[in-house]
C-alpha cells in the first residue's frame, strides 16, 4: 500500500533544460512547473539510465485543465507529485519502489492513484498480483482506500480500473470489488464510493464481470462468462428492467463491453465473429443492434466530462488517432503538426478539450511529455520520460519487412545503432511475450539499451502475435515451436543477405513467451543464434495443458500447441526442457521470485536440465520483482546482467 503520508518538499525551479536547445514549434517553453525534469547534460547515456523507471511518467491534466498530477523522481526517490499547471506544489507523495499503475484526476480536487502488490490473501486465494486504490483530497491532504473492508467482502482489493460519474452534485467513483458469495468463492461486485466522504454503497451485485455506467451514474449494461463450456451473455437495463440482448460462444476470445457511444445513445462492444474483431452496438432505449461507431481495430478514447466515447486509437508500424468530432479531429491534426516525423501519443485532456498532455517521441525532441493550450496556441514542455536519456541517445527505429521461408510476409522493428553504419551488425532478436501480444512503436527502453551497446535489435510480429491482423495472428495456431520459431531465423537470415548484419554473430532474449523463444532457439531451432538469454521464460508449454487448469486458459495454449492432450508426443518435439542435452551454446535464465504469470519452476527446472546434461548456464534470480520488471533495482539488475552475458558471447 502506498506511504500515507505527504512531505513537505521544497523543489527547485529550472528553467534550462540540460542547456539544450528544445525545438517544439510554436511553443512557449516557460518555466512553470514545480517539479520540472531536465535531461542530464554530459556523455552518452549510460545502460543503466534505460533501466531506470521513467523520471516522469502517467501524467494525468485534470478536467477543469488546471492541474497535473504524475510520477515524479527527486533525488533518486520517486512520487506522486501533485501541482498547479502555474507551478505551486501540492502534494508530493512519497511511494519508493511501490508498483503504482495509474493516477487519475476525479474531480478538480481528488485524484485516485492505483498500485499493486504480489500477495496472498488467505488460504483460499491463490498468491497473485492484487490492484487496490486510494483517494487523495488536494484540499485537505487527507486519503482513504477506495475499497475499505467490510461485511460481505474481505479484501480492498479492486478489479480493474475505477470510473468516475457526477452524480446529484456528487463524484463518484465506480470500482468492481470482490464480494464474499457465502459458498467458499467470490462474486465481482460494482460498489458506487463518494470521492469526498468515502462512503461506499453496492450499485450491482452479481454473477457478472463487467458493468457499464452510463454519464449519470446508472448501471446500464453487464455481462457474464461461463468458462465451460465457454459462453458469453450481455443484459441491458432498459425500460425498468433487466433482459438479455445478446449471446455468443466464446471459448477463447471472450467479447468485452467498451461503453457509451458519443451521443450518449448505444452500448458498444467488441465481440468475435468468425474469429474476427468485430465491432457491435445496441441501442440503449431498447436493446436493438445500431451501427457502432468503433472500428474494431483499436482501443477507445473517452472523453474526460461525460466518459463517453470520443475515438480510438489504431496501432501498426505509427500510432494514429480517430476523434469522431470534427473540433477534436481539427485540434488533434494541429498538435501532430507541431511534432513532424515523431509519434504523438493522447495521454489527458481537460473536459472542454481544449488543453491536452502528450507524449512525444523522436530524433528531435526526445522521449518527453508536453502540455498543449489549444486555445492559447502553445506547447510548453512537462520533462522528459527518462532524464538521463537525451535525444541523441534515441537510436533509429526503422520498418522492416521480410519473408518466411514459407512466403508469409512478417513485419518486424529494427532498432540500428547510432554512429555506425548498418552493414555487418552484430544482432539481438527480441521476440515479444503473449504470444498473443504485439511491440508498439515508440521508445523501446530494452531494445534501445541494447542498441546503445553498438547492437542492432530486431523485434518480429511473427505468425500468432495479436492486434496486427486477424490472419497473421490465426496463421500462428497450431505453430507454437514450429513456425513460430522459424519466423524469427527467417529474420535473422534476411537481414544477413542484406549485409546489414553478420549472421555468425546473433543471440536471442525474450521475456515470457519471447523467453520460451529464446530457448526453443537454442534447443530447437539451432544452428542461428550464439547465446540466449531466456527471462521469465516457459520451458515446457505442456505444463499448460496439465490437470484442471482454468478452461479458457487450457484452450488458449491449445490454440498455439495444436493439441488439448498433455501426453500428446508432439510437446516433447516443442519441449525446450525436453532437448536441453541438445543445446551447444551458453544460456542465461532469469526469473523474478514474484512471478504470477510464468511459475518459476519453469526456469528452475530448465536449469536442472541444463545441469543435468552437462551444459554451461547462467541462473539470475530477481528479488521481490513481479513478471512486469516492475522495480527499479531489478529492472536494471536485468539489463545489466543480459548485457554482460551478452557482451561475454557476443560483443558487439
């Protein structure tokens, strides 16, 4: 839980940033803010500036525009500072190396900060990572858990995001919550919690999971999913009553309800036809399906006053935004405008849509965080994400695509070192988690601080990632040690043709899937890679397919594994642990000791394999760090320790 407690800080005002130039056209780079970042001035980066944990992060721009809150760092301790846009502090709340997920302003005057923990609860509740939150009153200093125990539930834990509605003059934040169902399990409830009092009251109890509230505070929608054999319901709450509008087998690809259209009219939702994405409305007066206004493709934007659907964001090789207003299309264009050729990420907006924050990264204004007045024309400079990374420590992130040995075309991000020229490399290939997960574009701080070693990074959306299309991600079925595994070679093998890389000089690392794919490259795929660093990573799949384990999750790995047998002999074919005598170059495993995601018995057993056949490895293990590289002492003792293994076998 977060330090209750606010000191009384006296920040020092800057107002040259790292004496470099800061070029954001038509901007007035003032000095107003309390706790203003700067880039360190001096030599290169060093690697351990990339393992830090951003010197600013989560900045959020309450609704009436006048305020920031945001993760701040002093000294080398971090906070939630608190401020007035015209620069006096307000609160800055010490959190240490506590894992803060989310900060966000309820009203003009409260702000919910959310933060997790690895813990078990009791012996009824499995060891796992749990989200709770808390109030702060700018006014009176004073702050609550959103969630206090009571009567019919044991925890403060929370699920999910909290929302927030003004309701009869009162905010309200809505946060679903674990309810004691009296039959040794948990209903999710949605408790209803007065940001000013703390006075908390259940607005739905039920078999549901997830809830939509509509601008003035009323339940208008729910939905439920029963894992076997795998079906998913929605009920409306309409003309007095509830009725269930609309079903769907789900076995794997669960719809989710998304929220309110933005004439405050139809419910939207993401379901799965035929596989597929696919967006659906109904209408809220009576439960027939509209035309919804989502694509499908993206993630929603939601306006900060009446929390309705205003747009989405679509990823692909660039990050692009879709108002659905005209005024909000106009003023987003005119912010991209001012940042040419660098990505510009949404992150807050005031409730009149006129003052924004955000994030820009690019080779010439760096990884930083920017407050837009839209009326006032101006874009002055919050600080950088990472002080000790400037500009011209941003390595070159290009597009590249290539083929499969089978003709697939797969995309990939290529990371080049700055100050060499891209031919005969020597190449990190960093196959991402999921496997249904997908890289962004954007600042990479793992992939940059490898390349800031002289290292070019290849980071392939192999066959099986998610949200880069639905046949690329189910050409991935079936293809888990497979071609999976060789849609990351096949990389390595074009980049050699180009000349841009040596291919005599490749190691791969990856974390979770990406670190079962870094051992299946030494155990399985061999022949392409001179050491692999596995972190987090899965050592036999099958695992996953063993005993009771949650239905939708069997299924899930099914999927990828081409089978629903755990004794089925093609797992020992796809087993890296299974073919540990087979590896000839040196491995590196780590895991984090808090770890709820992979069981650490996967790496610990690797290893004894490894021991057992008698070839070399390396076994780091995490102190208190989650599967997330939550902790800055961690993340950075595993940059560290990769980077010299690596430099060890493979230097650059």
């Amino acid at each position: 839980m977060l330090a209750p407690q606010v000191p009384v800080l006296s920040f020092a005002r800057a107002c040259r940033l790292g004496g470099k130039q800061v070029r954001l056209p038509a901007a007035a780079l003032a000095c107003t803010f309390a706790f203003l970042f700067s880039w360190s001035a001096g030599q290169a980066a060093p690697l351990d500036a990339y393992g830090e944990l951003p010197t600013l992060d989560t900045v959020s721009l309450s609704a009436d525009g006048t305020k920031l809150a945001y993760i701040g760092e002093k000294n080398g301790d971090r906070f939630v500072v608190i401020q007035e846009i015209a620069g006096s502090l307000i609160a800055a709340i010490k959190i240490g190396d506590q894992k803060v997920r989310g900060i966000g302003w309820a009203d003009a005057t409260h702000v919910i900060i959310t933060s997790s923990v690895t813990q078990r609860p009791d012996d009824f509740i499995g060891r796992d990572e749990w989200f709770e939150a808390f109030v702060f009153d700018t006014v009176s200093k004073r702050q609550f858990n959103l969630l206090s125990h009571g009567v019919n539930y044991q925890m403060n834990a929370i699920e999910g995001d909290p929302e927030v509605r003004s309701v009869d003059g009162k905010t309200i934040a809505y946060v679903r919550g674990l309810t004691d169902a009296g039959t040794g399990g948990w209903l999710i409830t949605l408790f209803a919690v007065d940001v000013d009092t703390g006075t908390q009251t259940e607005a739905r109890k039920g078999k549901m999971n997830d809830f939509v509230v509509d601008s003035g505070g009323t339940v208008v929608a729910e939905d439920s999913y029963e894992g076997f054999p795998g079906h998913w319901k929605l009920r409306l709450h309409a003309s007095g009553q509830w009725k269930e509008i609309y079903d769907e087998d789900a076995a794997i690809d669960v719809p989710r309800l998304v929220g309110i259209s933005p004439d405050g009219t139809s419910l939207e939702v993401i379901g799965r036809k035929g596989g597929q994405y696919m967006p659906l409305a109904f209408a809220l007066s009576d439960g027939h399906p509209v035309t919804p206004v989502l694509s499908g493709r993206g993630y929603p934007v939601f306006d900060p006053g009446n929390h309705r659907i205003i747009g989405e964001r679509l990823v692909g090789y660039d990050v692009i935004y879709r108002f659905f207003e005209g005024a909000d299309r106009v003023r987003w264009s005119r912010i991209v405008s001012r940042f040419p050729s660098e990505m510009v990420e949404y992150e807050s907006m005031s409730a009149d849509h006129n003052k924004f924050v955000v994030h820009v990264v690019g080779a010439r204004d760096g990884d930083v965080h920017v407050l837009i007045d839209s009326e006032a024309d101006t874009a002055v400079l919050v600080g950088p994400t990472h002080r000790r990374v400037a500009p011209q420590d941003i390595a070159r992130v290009t597009q590249f695509t290539y083929a499969a040995a089978d003709g697939r075309q797969i995309d990939a991000f290529l990371t080049l070192p700055s100050g060499r020229p891209a031919e005969k490399l020597a190449l990190i290939v960093m196959p991402h988690g999921g496997p249904e997960a997908r890289d962004e574009p954007g600042f990479d701080w793992w992939a940059q601080a490898y390349a800031s070693m002289g290292y070019a990074v290849l980071q392939p959306q192999f066959r099986g990632s998610g949200r880069w299309g639905w046949d690329l991600f189910s050409a991935g079925f079936g293809e888990l040690g497979r071609k999976m595994q060789t849609d990351l070679s096949d990389g390595v093998r074009a980049l050699a043709r180009g000349g841009i890389i040596d291919p005599a000089k490749v190691c791969i690392v990856g974390a979770s899937y990406g670190g079962y794919a870094a051992l299946a490259g030494a155990a399985i795929d061999r022949g392409v890679y001179r050491c692999a660093v596995a972190i987090a990573g899965v050592s036999d799949p099958g695992y996953f397919l063993e005993g009771a384990r949650r239905y939708r999750v069997t299924r899930y790995w099914s999927r990828y594994l081409g089978t629903d047998s755990s004794s089925d002999p093609i797992l020992d074919t796809i087993s890296p642990r299974k073919h540990a005598a087979d590896i000839s170059i040196p491995v590196m495993l780590m895991y984090g000791e808090d770890d709820t995601v992979v069981p650490i018995e996967q790496s610990k057993d690797m290893a004894d394999a490894l021991k057992k056949a008698g070839k070399p490895y390396e076994l780091v293990v995490l102190q208190k760090e989650d599967h997330w590289f939550s902790r800055a002492a961690t993340r950075t003792q595993m940059l560290k320790s990769s980077a010299a293994f690596l430099m060890a076998h493979n230097p650059p």
